[in-house]
C-alpha cells in the first residue's frame, strides 16, 4: 500500500491541508511545522474515513485510506477541533 511516492503525497497533503485547516479556525493553535504536518496527515485519513463512509469511494482499499485535498482539509479541522477539546480538557481550562 505505502510506497516512496505515497509518503511524498502525505507529507504534501499533509503540510497543505493542515496549514489550511489551521487557517480556517479561527483562534491560537500554537504548533510546530511538523505538528501541522501531522495534523494534515491525520485528517487525510479521517477525510478517507468520512468519504468511505458517507460515498462507498474506493472500496476495494477499505476504510482506512488517505484522500484527496478537500477531504483532507475536511478532515484536519474535524482533527483539530478534537484536539482543541482534549487540550483544554487535559489542561483545566
């Protein structure tokens, strides 16, 4: 499933829609390039999910599968409105 160009994709992805994400949600999320990176990452995977679920796209790959760019931005800011809960949760905020 995971070859060198798939990883090149995710981190791409990865660094476009998190950035994204953290611009259409308004409010300090203070993180490192890389933690951005990984939010991408983490919401392509969740866009995947959600387009899986919702579309029946690509079936013969099952639901855990990256996506495309609006469904990894879609996914990031799911991702980062959950991490926004769990941090302020976790802090006493």
């Amino acid at each position: 499933m995971f070859n060198f160009w798939t990883v090149v994709y995710l981190i791409f992805i990865g660094v476009v829609a998190g950035y994204a994400a953290r611009l259409l949600v308004k409010g300090p999320d203070p993180m490192t390039w890389w933690q951005t990176m990984l939010l991408g990452i983490v919401g392509s995977f969740i866009g995947g999910f959600g387009a899986y679920l919702v579309f029946g796209w690509d079936d013969d790959e099952g639901f855990f599968q990256p996506s495309g760019l609006i469904f990894s931005i879609l996914g990031a800011i799911v991702a980062l409105l959950i991490w926004r809960v769990v941090r302020r949760r976790t802090s006493g905020a």
